[in-house]
C-alpha cells in the first residue's frame, strides 16, 4: 500500500527523468567535456552511456520491486539492515552542500547571457528558484510531471533546431573521431560527464507515487536515460562542430552563444530561457526527491514526527521547507566562498557514485538470475567509475567512513548503555 498519492502515469514519469537528466547538463555539460577531452569527448559520451545502462536496468528492477519513497537509501537498507539505510541516506542527503549549489550556479549563469549581473544578483536569483520550487512543491506531483514535459519537449527541439540550421553533421567534425592517441583524456571528460546522469537515484524517490509502478517505473526510467543519452551526444556534436568551449569560465553560456550565432539575438535569449527552465526541472526532481526520503524517514519514526507531515495536496510539505531552507544556506556559503561550478561537479560526483556503488550492490542482494548478475556487472561499472574520479572521490569515502564510523559508535555506545 502506498502511502503517498498514486498520480503519475509513463509520459510524466518520462518527463520528470529526462529533465532530471538534462537540466542542469545538457547547456553546460557538453562544454564543460570538449574542453577537458576535446573530439574525444565523443567517444567518451558513447562509453558513459554503455556505463549507465546496466545501472539503469537495476535500477528499474528495483524500483519495480520494492517501490519506495526512501529512494535508493531504502534499498540499501533492505539489503544491509537499518544502519546503512541510515548511513546511505547522510550520505545521499550530503550532496545538498556542493550539488545544489552547482546546479543553481549553472541556471543562475544562464541570466548573464541577457543581463549583466554580479555576483550578488545571481545570489538573488539562486534564492528566488529555491522559492519558486518551494511553490510548485506543495502541489501534486502531476503538476511538475506536466510542467517538466513541456520543458523536455523544448529541450529536444532546441537541438534538432541546431542539427538542422547547422547543416550537422559535417564532414570536418566526424561523429566518433580517431583517436589519435587521445584515450588518456577520457578519464578527466568522465568525472565532469557523469554528473549528467545522476539523477536516477532521486527518480527512485517517486516510485512510490506511480499508478502502475510495476509497468510504468521501469519502463520511465529506461526510455528517459536513453533519450538523455541521445540528446547530450547530439548536443556535443553541435559544440565540436561549432567551437563554442574552450574556457571552463563561459562554457555555461556556450549553447546560448551557438544559437546566437546560428540565428541571431533573439535565439539567443529564447536558449537562455530555456537553459534556466531546463535547470530548473532538474533542480525539482532533485530537491522534491530530498524531500520525500525525509518524509519517508520520518514516517517511518527515524526523524522528528513533525517532518512527516503532509499538506492538503498530500505532498511532504513541512519535509521539502527544510529542504529547500539547507539549500538557500548552502548556495549562500558557496557564493561566500566564491567555489567554481567544476569544483562542485566533481566533489558531488563522488557522492552520487558511491550511492549507485551501495545501490548495485544491494542489487546484487536483492534480485535474482540474470538481473543479480547485470547489479553485479553495475557494481564493477560503478567501482571504475570512482576509481576513474581519483582525489575528487575523497570527499565521498571520507565522509562515508566518518558515517560509517559514527554508526558504529552509537551502535556501541546504545548496546553498552
């Protein structure tokens, strides 16, 4: 039995992933990748998205079986017992301090393409999406599963737009150049690239909130990472081919600039719009998926009963304000501290690998036949993956050491007392 409304049907499950995953990725991202990898980023999408599969595929038998409001924490805790539930729920919640910041850095930079801002003003602007969310939060998940498919919708015609004024593809930017040598750039475009498919771990918070989870959860998940996957090669074709990266310091208006460049001003201030809409859907599936592992915790009498409180629309109010309130304060300690939105990618990425690592291997736990052993498969991906992260993945294990070490303290302190 679900204890949150059961509203959202496969098209706005669709929706509500693929501008999770392309939100705060696909303007800047591509970029981002070019710069660090050049052509070879192209190659490098092709082998992040064969990466990202198997995980998807468990991810979806998961979420199939056990759909949950817990979210990916709550598998691991169905696997491990309660204490690395709680371990893998810090740890995920920990991504607030460096991710969300990133993510409303990215939409927030999208206004310099229109306007020029300091650094103040783009605070301002941070803090009156984190309001806007808050508002489209307390209604009915429905209400963001419409508003994200229409941004989706736009996304995907932006970049057939590009592909057919440019006349892509050109015969000087093939679409999976030789290598040359280049393979040794692949690690650094990875660490950056991953960050455009976390997203499905905080898909898993909304299973609980399907008609048909069984049918329609998986099958959203799959097509919406494969869309994704799609639509960030083609945009990356349309950055390699036109130039526009180069300097980490302007790739957040590279696609606003490319469209400026193809059909003039006006485009330009249609793309920025769109890139902070983009953002924004991002954002929301994030922090409404924040939101309902707390609730879910709550519910469940592992957090104050007060946060498992829900509104008139049925929806985890009081648990998304608290979210949205941590997020306001770490954009502000953030734009204090002035850090880099590469910096807070790669520092985030760590997290979430590790959260699909803990995931695969509950897995591998949980499922069986041949679904066990793709979660097993998912897991080595994940493990290289991390490997590949190098010194930006000690900001995660630290910090899942220090959790694990702090459970285990009180867990002894509790048996002694």
């Amino acid at each position: 039995m679900s204890r949150l409304n059961k509203e959202l049907g496969l098209l706005q499950g669709i929706a509500l992933l693929s501008t999770s995953l392309l939100g705060t990725g696909i303007f800047v991202v591509p970029a981002l990748a070019a710069t660090a990898a050049g052509e070879a980023s192209l190659w490098a999408w092709m082998i992040l998205i064969a990466l990202v599969l198997p995980v998807a595929f468990t991810f979806a038998q998961l979420g199939k079986r056990f759909p949950h409001a817990g979210g990916a924490p709550h598998l691991i805790g169905r696997a491990f017992g309660l204490r690395m539930e709680g371990v893998s729920a810090l740890l995920f919640l920990a991504v607030l301090p460096v991710g969300l910041p990133a993510a409303l850095h990215i939409a927030s930079g999208f206004w310099l393409a229109l306007f020029d801002l300091d650094r103040t003003d783009l605070l301002l602007i941070e803090l009156a999406t984190l309001g806007a969310i808050l508002l489209l939060g307390q209604r009915p998940p429905k209400a963001s599963g419409m508003l994200q498919g229409l941004i989706a919708l736009a996304i995907v015609a932006s970049v057939a737009l590009i592909w057919w004024v440019g006349d892509l593809p050109r015969a000087s930017q093939p679409l999976l150049p030789a290598m040359d040598g280049q393979w040794h750039l692949l690690p650094t475009a990875l660490g950056v690239m991953f960050w455009c498919f976390v997203g499905i771990e905080a898909f898993t918070h909304l299973g609980e909130e399907f008609k048909h989870p069984e049918r329609d959860f998986p099958l959203a998940l799959l097509l919406g990472v494969v869309l994704a996957g799609l639509v960030y090669w083609a945009c990356s074709v349309a950055v390699l081919s036109f130039a526009t990266y180069g300097d980490v310091h302007s790739d957040t208006t590279a696609l606003p600039r490319l469209f400026e460049q193809l059909l003039g001003e006006r485009a330009r201030v249609l793309v920025a719009v769109l890139g902070y809409l983009a953002c924004f859907a991002s954002m929301n599936v994030y922090i409404q998926g924040f939101a309902r592992l707390i609730w879910s915790l709550a519910d469940e009498g592992r957090l104050p009963a007060r946060l498992a409180v829900r509104n008139r629309q049925g929806v985890p109010g009081r648990a998304l304000l608290l979210v949205v309130i941590s997020c306001a304060l770490c954009a502000m300690l953030s734009a204090t501290l002035n850090l880099s939105v590469d910096d807070l990618i790669r520092y985030a990425n760590g997290n979430f690998v590790l959260i699909y690592l803990l995931s695969m291997t509950a897995g591998w736990v949980l499922l069986s036949g041949i679904w066990r052993l793709l979660a097993g498969l998912s897991g080595l991906l994940c493990a290289a993956v991390l490997a590949m992260l190098g010194s930006d993945a000690l900001y995660a294990l630290g910090l899942l050491a220090a959790l694990l070490l702090c459970s285990h303290l009180r867990a002894r302190h509790k048996a002694l007392a």
